[in-house]
C-alpha cells in the first residue's frame, strides 16, 4: 500500500461539481491540495440531466467556453403537463438565449467532470481516483485531521477537510456529522443515453447549429407519485428520465424501469425519440428535501458542500451550480482563514455558512424550504390538476355543435367536481404561501 | 408498454461495469421473513438486484448495481441492507452519466 507522508493544506472527497470547484479554487490560490474520488476515472460514478448553469462555472472558470465539453446551449425551456395521452404545454424560446455567452447548456456529466478535473490538476491539484475515503480521522478533541482510505496504508492527514462526496455521503454520516437520508427526503431518477444522428436532433426540435431544448414534465407520467420526467437535446444524443420521491415509489410497487419505459411510450415523447440507440442506463439519487432537510455543513476541520449537504432546489431543478457555488466559496473561506493564519476551526469555518447564507444558494434554499413538505401532502397538485388542465383544453378545443357558453358551463362543472371550489382555492392559497 | 413487458437485463447490458468478484458490497442480513421495506425492494430497485426466494426471503445479487443508495436508505429504519461503496475503480463506469 501506498503512503503519503505529506500533510496537506486541504483534502477533497469527490471529484463531481462541488469537489472540482472547492478543489481548483484552492488549489489555484496556491494551496496544498489532495483531491480523492473512488471512481476509475472523474465522472464515472456521476449522473445528471443534465443541464450546466454557466453563470456558477464563470465564477470559477471565466474562459471555460473555450474547452469544456457542452452539447448544446439551450434556447427553449418546455414545461408539460401530462395525462396518459396529452400535454399542456408551455414554452419559451427566444433568440435572445443565442448570445455570445449562453446562458445554460446540456452537457454529458462523465464527459464534463473529467474535464473539470484536469483544471484542478493543471492548477495545481493532486487527484487520486480509484480511492474511496473510508472514514475521517479526529483527533482526541474530535477535530477533523484527515482521512482514511481503501488504498492507503495510514492517515492522510490535512487542515481541513471538504466533503463533496454527493448525495449518499457515506463518509460524513458515518463519522456522525450527519444523519441517513430520509424515504420521503429524496428521490430516484433514472435515465438513459438515446443516440440519434445530429440532423435528426435538429429537425425533431427544430435547432441549428449548437442550439437545444430541454422538457420538463409533470403529471400522469409519475403515477400518482411526486415525481418528474424530463427530455433533453444533446449534440446527438437525448438524455431522457424520470425520478420520484423514494417512499412513494417503494410504496408504489412500480419499478423505476417501467415507469421509464412508459415515459418513454407516451405519445408526446415517444416520436422525439422514436429510432434512437440507447447506451445506458443509469440510476442516481437526488436530495429533495430541501433546506429543512439540511445537515449541520461545518464544524472542527471540515465543511460539507453541495448534495452532501442536501443543496438542492427541486422546483428550478438546480443542483450542480449549487454544488459549484458551495464549493467555491468553502474553498474562498478556508483561502481566507489561510492568508490569515487562522486555523480552521468550529468558530472561523462558521464564515463557511455566512457567506453561504449571502449567496443565492441559502437564499433560495430558504425560499422554498416549505416545498417538500406541500408537494408530500398534497400530491394532487402534480397530479390531478395536468389532467383537469387537459380536460378544460379538450373540451374548449374540439368544435362540437354546442354552443359556446354551455361549453363553458360544462368545463367548469367538470372542474368543480374534480376538485370542489373549497378545495381549488385551498390549494392556491396553499402553494402561494409555500412559494413566497 | 407493459410494465411486464421491460426487459431491465437488456438495459443493465448497455452499461460498463468492473467487478469485484467474491466481494459484493451490498449485503442483506440473515432473516427469516422480510420486512416490508426489505421486500419493496423488489421492485424498487433501478437494476433489479433483489428477489424473492423460495423461502420467502430476500436475495440481492449486486452485480448490476448502479450505486444509487435507494436500497440503504429504504431499509435504513429496519437495518437489513448492509451497504458500501465498492472498493475504488470496481462497480459500475458511466460512459455518459
Ligand atoms: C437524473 C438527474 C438529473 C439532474 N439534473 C440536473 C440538472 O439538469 N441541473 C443541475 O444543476 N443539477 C441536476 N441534478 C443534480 C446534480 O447532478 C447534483 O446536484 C450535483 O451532481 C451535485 O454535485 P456534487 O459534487 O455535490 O455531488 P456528485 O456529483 O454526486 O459528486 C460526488 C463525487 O464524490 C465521489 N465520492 C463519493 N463518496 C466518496 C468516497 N467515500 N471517497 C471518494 N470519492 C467519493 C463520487 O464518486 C462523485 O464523483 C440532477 C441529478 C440527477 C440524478
């Protein structure tokens, strides 16, 4: 077994988004830094959408346009609604979105972080993959000194260590600094790599160039479950998925596979993807209990950073800048106690949380922190209302002989009797209260 | 589409995996009959790693495992599922993610 006898300034678990952030950014700055990552390569082991926000990469990698790998830069969002054979849509495409320094993209999370992680060592960095960080190592006041992992004989030993080892971590909730994720406080998504010529991406969504869209759906594809799908273009390729709570699909008795699969039949998505190559399947976690479901994210040694520590906002679908932004800004502190020479301790590592609580990333974590809790009691608000939505569209659009005021008569008897006025406006007022 | 009719072999076939023979890491403890949550995993899981036995018990075979955590976390109440990381470099290798 190998051993390192260096101490390190920093050591990082993980090399997705919040790892590679915290990791460049420190190492950039000229720290000591020793990144671990238990996959074969960065990337490996990770799964998303998967759409990149630009804005929480420029922050850390100004240029990174010049050579990371994006797919396509996104000009039209599509929201659905779905029962079992239509959709309700809403769309927004603009030319706008096609600028000089797009807005958002699709990337290939495998792809992506292998690049990421090549930043990290060209500024600096070392990064040992195929290392899984069995445990941490505290000294006899309980302050985080380092890391023990599966390849190295002894301690690694470091001023502080980052945890960015995703959703499960394992490392964390085994030293006690966490507890087990909750069934109701995330959910399962699976996905699949559906390839198709470039030509055939363009013309089904009508794109040129490096232009994408990206679908999100709701309704009947998630049975009765709270959950989402979602459909985006990739150079060529479609990533294609569905996810839903943890409790309600091991209640469910549905399997995730069939539940993708008959996304992947409804007539709205299956001629988007009708003839395609599937590559792979893949399954990840992601944390959806929001702020409330949030562990402690510093103490004596270390802090936590994106899906380990539950930063996630569910209703954007945002996690990675999340992740990217936590990092960056671990790294900035523990950047700043260094050029102080100030240990990293309990107290100075609370500036960790300061500046998180600064940013957007607590902000909006508190924004929606009573989300969870509203959709878990109330899923007919993802579930019933696609469909009285279809049924309201269907009935005003088919031209049937009957006059127009008993059309309206009926949609809104139907409606009534799907939900009752009491109800309709209880859950507004209830969804206006949880958004605010 | 059926939900009978998903061939989960034919998509876990599509995916890279290197494994660790006679080291599986996720384990189901001894039992004589299974919790509910032990057997919602069943159909639960994204790969389809557990299974009934004649007994009634539950089995898991790993090998197919994608490492998503839902078995650990469904089981976390009742502690039947033992569950790790695969040492570094084994387990499943996303090409794409
Ligand atoms: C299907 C799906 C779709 C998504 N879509 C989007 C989207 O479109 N946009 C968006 O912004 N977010 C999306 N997300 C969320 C986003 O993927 C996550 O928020 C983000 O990946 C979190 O980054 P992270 O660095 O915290 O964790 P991860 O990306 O999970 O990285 C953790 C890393 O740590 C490593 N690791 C774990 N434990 C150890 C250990 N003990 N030792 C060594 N290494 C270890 C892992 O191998 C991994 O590389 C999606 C997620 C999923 C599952």
């Amino acid at each position: 077994m190998a051993t390192i006898e260096e101490r390190f300034d920093a050591i990082v678990v993980g090399a997705g988004p919040a790892g590679n952030a915290a990791a460049y950014t420190m190492a950039k700055a000229g720290l000591k830094v020793l990144q671990l990552e238990r996959g074969e390569y960065p990337g490996s082991k990770n799964v998303q959408g998967a759409i990149l926000y630009a804005d929480a990469l420029e922050k850390i990698i100004p240029d990174f346009r010049e050579d990371a790998p994006l797919e396509r830069h996104v000009i039209e969002q599509r929201i659905w609604m779905m029962d079992d054979t239509s959709h309700t849509g809403m769309h927004y495409r603009s030319e706008d979105f096609n600028e000089e320094k797009p807005n958002r993209y699709t990337i290939i999370r495998a792809q992506f972080d292998r690049w990421f992680s090549s930043k990290v060592r060209e500024a600096g960095g070392i990064v040992l993959c195929e290392t899984t960080v069995a445990e941490l190592v505290k000294d006899t006041k309980g302050h985080v000194i380092g890391v023990l992992t599966d390849r190295h004989g002894g301690p690694l030993l470091a001023d502080v260590v980052v945890m960015a080892e995703g959703v499960n971590g394992l490392v964390g909730q085994r030293a006690g600094l966490r507890d087990e994720l909750k069934p109701q406080a995330v959910a399962l998504a699976v996905k699949e790599m559906h390839f198709l010529p470039q030509e055939v991406v363009e013309s089904r969504f009508n794109l040129s160039g490096d232009a994408g869209v990206v679908i999100e759906a709701m309704g009947a594809v998630s049975k009765g479950m709270v959950g989402t799908g979602f459909l985006y273009t990739n150079r060529e390729s479609i990533s294609v998925g569905i996810g839903c709570i943890v409790e309600d699909l091991a209640k469910s008795g549905v399997t995730p596979y069939s539940l993708l699969d008959q996304f992947k039949a409804h007539p709205s998505i299956a001629p988007l993807i009708a003839g395609a190559e599937v590559k792979e399947y893949a399954a990840h976690l992601i944390p959806e209990g929001g702020f409330r479901s949030m562990p402690a994210i510093y103490g004596g040694g270390w802090v936590v950073t994106g899906d380990a520590a539950h930063l996630v906002n569910s209703v954007h679908r945002e996690g990675s800048n999340l992740a990217m932004t936590s990092g960056r800004i671990a790294a900035e502190t523990i950047i700043w106690l260094k050029r102080r020479r100030e240990p990293c301790s309990f107290d100075n590592l609370a500036e960790y949380r300061k500046r998180l609580e600064a940013s957007f990333v607590l902000k909006d974590m508190r924004k929606y922190q009573k989300i969870p809790g509203l959709l878990h009691n109330n899923r007919q608000l993802l579930n019933l209302y696609p469909r009285m939505l279809s049924g309201v569209a269907q009935s005003w659009l088919r031209v049937d002989g009957k006059a127009k005021r008993s059309k309206e008569t009926e949609i809104f008897k139907a409606v009534r009797k799907q939900r009752g006025l009491v109800g309709l406006v209880a859950d507004g007022l209830r969804l206006a209260r949880a958004w605010r | 589409m059926s939900t009978q009719g998903t061939r989960i072999e034919e998509k876990l076939y599509q995916n890279r995996y290197v494994v660790d023979a006679g080291k599986p890491h996720i384990k189901v403890r001894d039992h004589d009959i299974p919790s509910p949550a032990l057997k919602s995993l069943v159909t639960a899981c994204p790969a389809s790693c557990y299974s009934l036995n004649e007994q009634g018990r539950v089995e898991i075979v790993a090998d197919g495992c994608m490492e998503c955590g839902t078995c650990r976390v469904v089981c976390a109440a009742t502690g039947e599922v033992e569950w790790n990381y695969p040492r570094g470099g084994y387990g499943v290798l996303f090409k794409f993610g």
